[in-house]
C-alpha cells in the first residue's frame, strides 16, 4: 500500500526537526522591530524567491518579532514567495523575511530559505487545495499506536499514543523504522512528523454528496432527501399515487406550491410530481433576516432542527446544502454533543488541522488533520467530514460537519482568503466588512 523508502533517503522529520533545533539562538544585531516602517516595506512578488516551512506549524507574524500577533501559519514542506534579503535579524539568527502577501517569518529552526534543506525532500505530498479533500485519508483497521522518531536512536520510532479503531489519518509518505518491539516496520507518515503502521490502515472511501449552487436557474425553496425508501408522488383532487424511487441526497427542485392530502402536506415539482413534506428536508426561501444582514454581508444560515445549511451574499442566497450538527440538537452545548446556537464570526481558517476547538471532531476515534476547517468565535468548527456521510442527520459532538465537497467550496468562497503556501489564516482584527458570519438558529 506504501513505497518503501530507504533511511538515508526518507528521514524522519523529527530528526530533522531535532537537527534544525541545533540551529537556535540570539543575535540581536540588526534594527530593532520598533524602528522598522512597516508601511515602507515592499510586498514580495509571488514569483520572487521562497522560503519553506521545516517544522509541524510556522508561524507567520504581523511584524518581525517573536512577540508579534500570528497571522497565520505553514506546515513542513509548504513554500512562500519572500523578499530576497531580511530585514531584521533581532531575535532571529537567520533574518526576518517579508513573505508574499503579506506578514513575515524568522528563518530558522520553523522556516529555511535552503530548498534543498532535506525535510523539503521528504514533505513532497502538499495538500491538494483545488481536490475535494487536500490529502489521501486512511482509516485504522484495530487499535493501534501512534509513534514519533525515537531521538536516542538513529532509525526507530517510539510509541507516544493509541489511535482507536476506525481513526482517520492523512497520510503524506512512508518510513521504514524499529518500533519498540524490535521489528523493522514500514510506517505510514502523518503530516506532523508521526506514524501509524501501515499494515493497520486502509484507505476511506470519500463521501460524494454535494449540495447545488443556486442560481437564476436553481431557487429556493428546495428539497434534499435524507432517507431510503423515499418516492414521488402523483396527485389527483383527492388521492395521491406512488411514482418513482428517489436516491437518499437528492436535491429536489420546488415550485413553492404544495397540496394537503388526508393531512400531509405535499410539494409541487417542476415535473408536476410531488414529494411529502415528512419525506423531505426543505430549505425555504427567507422572508425577514437577522439584523445584521447588510448588502453584500457573507453570511452563513444553519439550522440545526432541519440539518440545512445555506450561504448567503446579503439577502441572496447562493448555495444550499445539508449538514450534521449536534447529536443532541437542542440540549446543553456546555454538557452534551450539542451545537450552540448564536450568531459567531469566522476567526480563522486551516486547511487542515488536528486541534478540534470546543468540540471533538467525532466521539468514538481520533480524527487527524480535519480538512477545511473554519474556526467560530464560539470555539465550535465548520469542517468536512470524512468518516460518514448522513449529512443532514445529527451525528457529532457539536461541530457543524459538512461533505468534503460542501467544505471545499465553503472555503474558497469565504474570506480570508488563504494565500498560497499558507496553512492556515486568521481573520484581521479591523476586518468588519469583510468577516464571514455564522447565524445557527433551531
């Protein structure tokens, strides 16, 4: 399933993360921070030199200071454009370079302006950002352990976790290591450096779902059908009559218009067929909004009764979907696997990420490197789930889960944008007209 690599080729990067530590220390010469004009600085062309992360997580800063605001980060192996020389070197050895398109990083232990720095060899496999999911997920067959380079020895690892079965991994390349058992084993490699055994894993099937882009063709209100067994139906005066099979995460068209037969109410389709409402999850076109709405606001409405999720350009909508909420969808969020409803503003963006928030990504196994994960002010996440596919049924501790698909999208259309080479984005301070808001209502 893996490529066998050779050590001397495929070294692990916590050696070299070791070896890159080597590298630290203080050399305050230069012009300090507060004498520099930011403003004065030059934004690197995007086809300017790189500099390239070599560590798990590279923070990117608003100045060139240790004790400046992150702004965002890079992961090991991806590059940016930066300026050809530093500007600084206070506090950092290696200099502090401008990075397109904008912030700065210290070259050194986190980042290298030498391409050919061998972490760059090894972390070849970048996430894929125009792909439904940025890497190839795996799912572990049993229980089984979590290693990391063991620094006492030159090619073996150590155990520094279990994984439950079922856990899902990305995986970015191979290594053939001793575990603590004495036996040489072809390891699967994660994006931050650590292990699983590669004969523990297979590969995850990739839910298909996606919801439908709403246009002068496609308007509200829709239907999405969430269950099996789920059929058309023809309506006469008094009666209605079965009629076709329709697939469970079909989007279907409405008209707006519905009967009532013997109690149940029945909505009309361009086709002149109809859908029970009990068969069904409707996302309605919106008569009044919430205050905040103003021209233009990009803004997102959740409902976690009916597992709907719609975006919205101010009163427009332009893409609707299903998704998974809280298991318990109007319990305690504080006490229980709840989704705390509120209006909250996107924070922050990860391509991926293993830190789950306020919520853990799923209950019953680990979950490494999430992928298009949005951070609320709440703590909660937006995030694309890789491990089911019952989208719009309650299903998690308490983040919003959407399809692979539907987290892709979602993420190229809100702001901040994430620059190329970055890993993650946080949303500016003074970035109000431009912050992305999350209204999630019952």
């Amino acid at each position: 399933m893996f490529e066998r690599k050779t050590t001397g080729v495929f070294l692990p990067l916590w050696l070299i993360f070791l070896a890159a530590q080597a590298c630290t220390g203080s050399d305050h010469a230069g012009e300090n921070d507060d004498t520099i004009n930011l403003a004065e600085i030059p934004v690197p062309p995007p086809d300017g030199p790189k500099l390239a992360s070599i560590n798990k997580s590279t923070p990117i800063l608003e100045r060139p200071s240790p004790t400046a605001p992150v702004i965002g980060t890079m992961r090991a192996g991806e590059t940016v454009a930066r300026a050809k020389e530093p500007i600084s070197k206070t506090q950092c050895p290696g200099g502090w370079y401008p990075i397109h398109p904008r912030g700065f990083v210290c070259a050194g232990p986190d980042a290298t302006t030498n391409l050919a720095h061998p972490t760059l060899q090894v972390m070849k496999t970048l996430p894929a950002r125009e792909a439904p999911l940025p890497y190839r997920y795996f799912s572990t067959t049993k229980a089984t352990s979590l290693f990391e380079w063991d620094r006492s020895k030159p090619n073996a690892v150590r155990e520094v976790g279990k994984l439950r079965r079922r856990s899902r991994v990305a995986v970015v390349g191979s290594w053939s290591a001793q575990t603590p058992q004495g036996a040489n084993t072809n390891l699967a490699m994660l994006p931050d450096g650590r292990y699983v055994a590669a004969d523990h894993l297979e590969e995850s099937s990739t839910p298909t779902f996606k919801g439908t882009v709403l246009d002068d063709k496609t308007k509200l209100p829709i239907a999405f059908v969430v269950k099996q067994g789920i059929r058309s139906w023809t309506a006469e005066a008094k009666s209605a009559t079965r009629g076709d099979p329709i697939e469970p995460q079909t989007m279907v068209p409405l008209t707006g218009r519905f009967r009532t037969l013997a109690g149940v109410q029945f909505w009309a389709t361009p086709t002149d067929t109809y859908v029970r409402h009990p068969d069904v999850t409707v996302v309605r076109r919106r008569d009044t909004f919430p205050d905040f709405v103003k021209p233009d606001q990009k803004w997102i409405d959740v409902s976690v009764i009916t597992g709907t999720f719609v975006l919205y350009e101010g009163k427009k909508p332009v893409y609707a979907t299903l998704c998974s909420v809280g298991m318990d969808r109007l319990g305690n969020p504080e006490t229980g696997p709840t989704t705390q409803m509120g209006t909250f503003e996107i924070t922050a963006k990860h391509l991926s990420t293993s830190e789950a928030g306020s919520k853990p990504f799923a209950e019953d196994h680990e979950v490494f490197d999430a992928p298009w994960v949005h951070l609320m002010s709440s703590g909660q996440m937006i995030h694309g789930a890789i491990w089911h596919s019952r989208f719009g049924v309650e299903h998690g501790p308490g983040n919003v889960q959407l399809s692979p698909a539907d987290a892709a999208y979602l993420f190229a259309w809100t702001s901040p944008v994430l620059p190329e080479g970055w890993h993650s984005v946080l949303t500016p301070a003074d970035a109000s007209d431009s912050k992305v808001i999350v209204h999630i209502r019952k």
